[in-house]
C-alpha cells in the first residue's frame, strides 16, 4: 500500500512539474509584435543620432540607423516599404547637403563627401526594390 502511495504521489509530482515546466517554456512571440518592437528601438536610436554633431564614423552609424528604420517601418507595417525607403532616401540626401556645406566650409574631406554620395546611391538602389 505505501508503495502504491508513494508510486502515485510521485506521479503527481512529476505531472505537476511537467505543467509548472511547460507554463515557463516561452511561447513564440508574435513575429508582427516583434516587428513593431525592431521599429520602436530603430526610431529612437534615430532620433538620438539626428540631434547628434557627427564625424565620419557617427554618420555611418547615422546612415546604418537610417536603413534599419527603414527596414523596420516595412517589416513593421508601420509604413508601406516603398515609403519606408523613400524617407531612408530623403535623409541620406539631407545628409549629402550638410556634408556638402560642412565641406565647404572647410569642416569635411573629399572622403565625407564620398561615403556620403555612396550613402545616397544605396539609398536609391533599396528605394528602388
């Protein structure tokens, strides 16, 4: 009898931890739900780089943040991809007229205006997809 005891009550344990086991198991998020988090964490790592004076460096990550906004506004459905892309554009080419001015100013090299030419061509080619 007290084996048969033991025997069930061990069952009930191990059934009971099996279901505590399976409650703490994650269940697969929601790939929209995450698109829409990817979004949020790109817009405000974008607008923390655009108040931001830049060098060389600073504008590629710029530019990175830039894309992957882009990316994540499609993904996300929080703008159609064809929109998505065009505002990448329109910020690399933004880009392109205050590098340009800075370079003229004597602030930037031929190497800015060059990474920044190839930002916007980028930007051309992935609002063209």
């Amino acid at each position: 009898m007290k084996s048969s005891l033991s025997f069930r009550f061990g069952v009930g344990v191990i059934a009971s931890l099996g279901l505590a086991a399976g409650a703490m198991v994650p269940q697969d998020p929601d790939p929209k739900s995450l698109a829409v988090e990817r979004y949020g964490a790109a817009l405000q790592v974008w607008e923390d780089l655009a108040k931001a004076q830049e060098t060389l460096a600073e504008r590629d990550t710029r530019a990175l943040w830039s894309r992957r906004l882009a990316e994540a506004a499609a993904e996300s459905g929080a703008l159609p991809a064809r929109d998505a892309f065009a505002q990448h554009l329109a910020r690399m080419e933004e880009m392109m007229v205050i590098v340009r001015a800075l370079h003229d100013a004597g602030r930037r090299s031929t190497a800015d205006i060059a990474v920044a030419k190839f930002y916007v061509a980028e930007a051309k080619s992935l609002a063209k997809r």
